[in-house]
C-alpha cells in the first residue's frame, strides 16, 4: 500500500482516472471524487494527506468544499480550474487552497506540485534549526508539531500559511522581498508572485494578529517586503 494517499475530486471521470494513472505511478494511493460532498464524506472516512479540487462541481463546488475543509483540517490542497483570471486563483487561495492549477494543464506538472505541497507537509523543520520551537514575544512555533499558537491559544494555519510564519519567525526582524518569500515557500520561480503572496499575509494576519489593520508582529516594508518584527 502506498505510504500517501490523494483525493482527486473532479466531476469528469476522464480527468481523475487520468490523474490517478500519474499518481499511482509515482507510488500515491488514490481515491477519487466526484464532487465536493462526496469528497468530504471520504474525508471523513480516510486517512488522505492531500486534495486536489475542481472549482466548478455539482452539488457542492471546490469553494465551498475548501471552506468547509478548512473548518477542521490543514491538509494542502490544489484547485483546478478552466478560468485562467486572477481573481478565481485568489479566491480559491483566500479560502484556503495552497495551490492552483489551470486547465489544460499537463499531468506531470500536476504531480510536481502534488510532490511540493507533500514534501512541505510531511517533511518535519525545513529550515533545520536546532531547537524545534521559535518564540517571538506570545507568538510560538513549534517546526516539530507543526503548530503556532498565540498567547497559549492554537492558531489554524494552512500548510502554505505556516511555512510562510516559520520563514519570517525564523528569521525575525528580516525584511523578505515577495519573489524571495514565493520561491523560498513554493519552491518555484515567482511569476505574478505578489497577489498570491498578498492573499496568504492578509489570511496570516488575520489569524495572528488582536488588529490586523494595526499589526504586532506581521509588518509590512512598503516598496520592499514583508517581516516578523523581533
């Protein structure tokens, strides 16, 4: 049995059998979907280590699946979509998708970022410090549990949303520019990086911040970046 198991939820059965083929051959257990109910009964049914979402589904849709997912579970997920505007890959990643995918779209490069999103979500302490906890004032996270809380209380973060913490908590009082926090988080080269970027801060803040419009700990650099003041 494959040690990590995908739900590939799409109405086109063409479209996930196709998906499991690549899947299975890069050694992921699959189990399929054909819309957003039906994946969030399988969810609660199986142990699944990533989604992958079409937007448009009968009966519940990506969005709302993602929504309701996120109520509970901080598992990555990637979207899939035919609309190629912006505006659908950041409400997607507002709700909470980690990633996002455009149809057409060649298998492989559906796996690459399935092989991404896994290895930050399985992988424990990417930046490899010593100690597994970092502190900043009643902020803390611990790279081990894969946990922040604020002032003793559990913060839900989103795969992305807790790599992107760990970078600038790792390094606080360091200002990182978008393109160096988008290809140090995704693993990638920054295109179009800043409305995904910006998305992910906005959803972070709101999170860990008592006002997000006057913040403690995420501040912004105008012209410059973004940091975790010290």
């Amino acid at each position: 049995m494959a040690e990590y198991t995908v739900l590939v939820t799409d109405d086109d059965q063409d479209i996930r059998d196709g998906i499991e083929i690549y899947l299975r051959n890069e050694g992921y257990n699959v189990l399929k979907a054909g819309d957003g109910l039906e994946a969030l009964e399988m969810l609660s049914e199986n142990e699944v280590h990533l989604i992958i979402l079409d937007i448009m589904m009968p009966n519940m849709d990506g969005i709302t699946a993602t929504f309701k997912i996120r109520e509970e579970r901080n598992i990555p997920i990637i979207m899939l979509s035919a609309k190629a505007e912006d505006s659908d890959k950041i409400h997607g990643l507002s709700v909470g998708a980690d990633d996002y995918v455009t149809k057409p779209f060649h298998p492989m490069e559906l796996v690459a970022r399935v092989k991404s999103q896994m290895r930050r979500y399985v992988k424990l302490g990417t930046y490899n410090e010593q100690q597994s906890k970092i502190a900043v004032q009643g902020l803390v996270l611990d790279q081990d549990a894969k946990e922040v809380t604020l002032d003793g209380e559990s913060v839900k973060l989103t795969p992305i949303e807790f790599k992107i913490t760990e970078l600038l908590m790792a390094h606080a009082g360091r200002v990182f520019s978008i393109q160096e926090i988008y290809e140090r988080v995704w693993n990638e080269p920054a295109y179009n990086a800043e409305n995904i970027v910006a998305v992910h801060i906005r959803k972070i803040r709101e999170k860990i911040e008592v006002d997000p419009k006057n913040p403690r700990y995420l501040k912004v650099v105008w012209g410059i970046g973004y940091k975790i003041e010290k």
